[in-house]
C-alpha cells in the first residue's frame, strides 16, 4: 500500500496541470504560425508562449513525473515506508514556487529566451532563479532516493535492488549529474549578467555548459518511460520480464554514455573543435545500443505474455496479445514513435547530415516526436496504472482511455512528420510568422496546416486526459490492492555488484564528462575578448 499517496498525487496533479497549460500554447503557436492563422500585430507574444511551453515542458513537468513516480517506486518496490516525507513536500514546495517565479517574467514579457536561454539574450533574473529552485527541488528528490535505498540495503544486505528500484536511481543520478551543466552556466555566466553585476557574456562558453545539459536531459524524462517498459507493461499484459539482467545493464548504459553526447548539438558553432564534436557524435551512436537492447528485451516479454495466452506460430502470438489493455496500446505507439524519433536522431548526429537539417523545423519534429511522442504517451500510461492506487478508485473506462492513446498518437505523426518534410525544405525554426503568400515557401503551406491540425488533435486527447484522471477521483471506491512491479522470467536470487551498484558507473559517467568537456570548458574560459554585450530582452 502506498502510504504517501498525497504527496505523490500533488506531483502528479501539479505535473499534468502545467502540461494541460503548456499545451495549449503549444496549439496556440502552431495556429498562429500557419495559413489558417492571422499574424500577430506584436511577434514578441508568439516568444512568450514558446519560452513557457519549453521551460514547462523541459523543466517543470517531465521533473514532476520522475519524482511522483519515483516516491512511487520507493515504497512499493522497496515495501517500507518513505524516508524523509517532510524534505519530499519541501522538494515539491520549492519546484511550485521556482515554477511561478520563472512564470511571471516571462508573462510580463521580461523573459522570452527560450528554455534554452540563447545567450547573449538576457531575461529578467527571476526566471533564471525560478528555473534554479526547480532544479534544487528536484535534487532533494535525488538525495531522498540514494537515502531511501541505503536504508533498504541496511535491512537487505547483499539482496538485488528490485529492478524498479535500480533503474530509478540511475535515473535519479543521471538527473543529478546532467543538471550541473545547466546550473554552471546559470550561476557563472548568465545570471551575474542578469542581475547588473557584468553587462557582457561569453555566449560560446555559455552554449557549451548547456550543451553538458541539453541532450542528456532527454534521457532524464526517458527514465520513467523506461521503467514501465521493464516493470508495469509485462505485468499489465500477463507475462513476465525477458531478462532482468539485460534490463540492468541498459539502465547503466545510460548512466555511462548519455552524458558525454551533448556538443553534437554545437557542430555549427565555431568555438568548439572538430575533434571533441566528432567524439560527441561518435557517443551519440553508443547511446543506441540501450535503445536497441531495450527493443529486443521488451518485445521479447511481450511474446511470452501473448504465448502465455496462447499465442502460436512465428507471428501469430501477435493476433494473442491484448490489444484492448491500455498498457499494451501504449506501448506498442510509444514504440513506433521512438523508432521513428530515433531514426531522426542519427541524422541530427551525423555532422555531414546535420548541416542539411541544422536549426531547421526537422528538429522540432524529432524532438517533440521523441519527448511528446514516445515519453509523453507513456506517462499517461504510469498516470492510468498507477491511478486506482492513488485513489482507492477504479479507472473503468477502457474505451475511452484507449480513445485518448489514439487520438495522441494520430495527433503526434500529424504534427511532427509534416514539421520533418518542411525541415528537410529548410525551414526555419523559432520563427513568429511565415509569409505564405512568397512563392518560395507557399508549397510548405499545407504540410504546415496538417501539423496545426495535428496540435488541436493533440490538445483534444491531453483535455481528454485531464478529465478522465479527474473522473478517476469520483469513480466508485475499489481496493487495487498492493502496487506491484512484473518479475523476470528468472528472478534473480543474486545479482552481480556490478549491476547491482552504481559507484564504478557513476565513477565512469563523470569520468566521461569531464574528459569531454573539460577541455573545451578551460580553453574556452582562458580565452580572452571572447565576451560580448548582452541583449536585455524587454529592455525600453
């Protein structure tokens, strides 16, 4: 039984309300950037909203996700109570306050950078701090899982983490360590600017600690996408967990070559050397191997779930799975949108191909099919598990659930392939308004309506969402019993330290770093008269 069910239905509430926020800007900026939209007489408000999506989006939601069902996972895997419930609601305090505080700002107009910041633009300091306080909240959640699980290990010595367990502190380290980036380059470089103390920034600099930030954060909102592929998902559908050891080793693979990938999103900046983008680039293609190890691993479990209900013949276990439980439906659509999401990210990696494709609308479309795609629709699927143990209720509308997955899976290729075919045109990103009437860019008009069309399909399935989690809260009372996590074909009795620490992977992934920014990080702070003036955003 969960006994802190509160504290992890305000994340989740907390969670879903920006994003239901967020999105809706999402539709608005889709519209109004398309034929069927008007301009706008100030572009500057069309920043505004965009800045509040991403800095939501990237920062704010994902982050609630991860602690609401980690907090999740420590009691139920573990099966002991919540260590440190009171630093847990201060964690969740401290994210509220630094998400109203970088809000307000950017509402005024005083901070429209984007939640990639963009030096040498600068917003107003309180959106930085905000951002800061989100970041620091999360970190208590961090430190609450390494306590949590050292005091399991003092009354289980030498037993295997549950695989739950283990893959949520990875993700909780990887968080830990990729938010560095970030921090440094606010603390060092961005926010003494924004607050008068330096009225110049090394923006080359800036671009490079967030680049330590930008790419391995994606394998942070993975994280929880993740564990329910391994742990809800077989149990959902009636099977088992192919390999609990292939599991493991994908979390830590994670953990090793994540981090050390971001500067492939710097191959046109100039400050940074060939040689450091190619080895970027090069740990970018690793980081497939715990995709593609994942991959296999599932569809493995899924098989014996389907044979398990009887399933026959090479593909015919396929006709046996249950396609009407919202967890497989899930699944299969997140899988198909990674597969497409990460076909598109071996072409971001490459530099040759890179340069075809650099700041256009292709990568919009890659990263929200990755992130709103293949992430998103998975927390739907944690939210509607975990919901009847939340709530002592029943979610018992299946039919439209299953609506819900559909209509965000039909909405995300409708808004993301036509963003990767204008992409492949060149088109621009991060642009207010587009004049269809020019002859040169009037034949994108139609691929640019389908993804405005496919924004409002969206906005349909998360309102939908909405209602159905707020149905949930008034369903009749039901006793879903004890949360539970699916068990490996072979349970391990024991499992190898290897895999069953984190101190030689922790060790690796900060070894990583710092031989791959290092370097580029010192020389670029030894260079002098690489400073420039910064651009005050909402200045008079």
């Amino acid at each position: 039984m969960l006994a802190n069910r509160k504290l992890i239905l305000a994340h989740f509430w907390f969670a879903f309300a920006v994003f239901g926020i967020a999105l809706a800007l999402g539709a608005w900026q889709m519209f109004i950037r398309s034929p069927i939209g008007t301009w706008l007489s100030n572009p500057e408000l069309y920043y505004r909203s965009l800045t509040a999506h991403g800095t939501v989006m990237g920062y704010v939601f994902p982050t609630l996700v991860a602690m609401g069902f980690g907090y999740a996972i420590a009691e139920s895997a573990l099966e002991q109570r919540l260590v440190g419930v009171r630093w847990a609601w201060t964690g969740f305090w401290l994210i509220v306050a630094g998400s109203i505080m970088a809000v307000i700002p950017i509402a005024l107009g005083r901070a429209s950078v984007l939640y990639t910041f963009y030096p040498p633009l600068i917003g107003n300091v309180f959106y930085y701090l905000g951002v800061v306080l989100v970041v620091v909240g999360s970190w208590v959640w961090v430190a609450l899982m390494s306590i949590n699980l050292r005091v399991w290990r003092k009354a289980h010595p030498g037993a295997p983490v549950p695989l739950a367990m283990f893959a949520n502190v990875a993700g909780s380290y990887l968080w830990a360590w990729t938010a560095v980036g970030a921090a440094l380059e606010l603390l060092l470089q961005i926010i003494p600017v924004a607050a008068g103390l330096k009225s110049t920034i090394d923006a080359g600099l800036a671009r490079v600690f967030f680049s330590w930030t930008l790419h391995a954060i994606v394998y942070f909102w993975l994280m929880p996408t993740y564990i329910a592929y391994y742990t809800i998902v077989p149990r959902a559908i009636g099977g088992r967990v192919y390999s609990d050891t292939m599991a493991r080793i994908s979390f830590i693979l994670f953990l090793v070559v994540a981090m050390p990938i971001g500067m492939h999103h710097t191959f046109a900046d100039p400050q940074v050397g060939a040689g450091f983008k190619f080895i970027h680039s090069a740990f970018t293609a690793l980081v497939a191997l715990p995709t593609l190890l994942t991959v296999f691993t599932i569809c493995a479990s899924v098989e014996i779930a389907a044979r398990l209900r009887g399933g026959r013949g090479l593909f015919g276990w396929i006709r046996a799975l249950p396609w009407d439980n919202p967890m497989m439906l899930a699944l299969a659509f997140s899988f198909v949108m990674l597969g497409f999401g990460g076909a598109g990210g071996l072409i971001n990696m490459s530099y040759q191909l890179d340069a075809s494709i650099h700041n256009t609308q292709w990568i919009t479309g890659h990263f929200h099919l990755i992130f709103g795609g293949a992430i998103v629709i998975m927390y739907f699927a944690i939210a509607y598990d975990l919901w009847p143990h939340l709530t002592g209720r029943e979610l018992i509308d299946l039919r439209l659930i299953r609506t819900q997955l559909w209509l965000w899976f039909v909405g995300m290729m409708v808004t993301t392939f036509p963003w990767h075919w204008v992409g492949i045109l060149g088109m621009p990103r991060r642009m207010a308004y587009f004049d269809f009437a020019d002859p040169a860019i009037s034949p994108q008009a139609l691929s640019v309506t389908l993804s405005a069309i496919g924004g409002f399909i969206l906005l349909t399935s998360g309102i939908l969402f909405l209602v159905i989690l707020a149905r949930g809260m008034r369903a009749p009372q039901a006793d879903a019993g004890p949360y539970r996590f699916a068990l490996a074909v072979h349970q391990p009795a024991t499992v190898p330290v290897a895999l069953n620490t984190y101190a030689l992977w922790v060790g690796l992934m900060i070894a990583l770093t710092l031989t791959n920014y290092g370097y580029p990080i010192l020389t670029l702070a030894l260079n002098e008269g690489t400073s420039v003036p910064a651009v005050y955003v909402g200045a008079q």
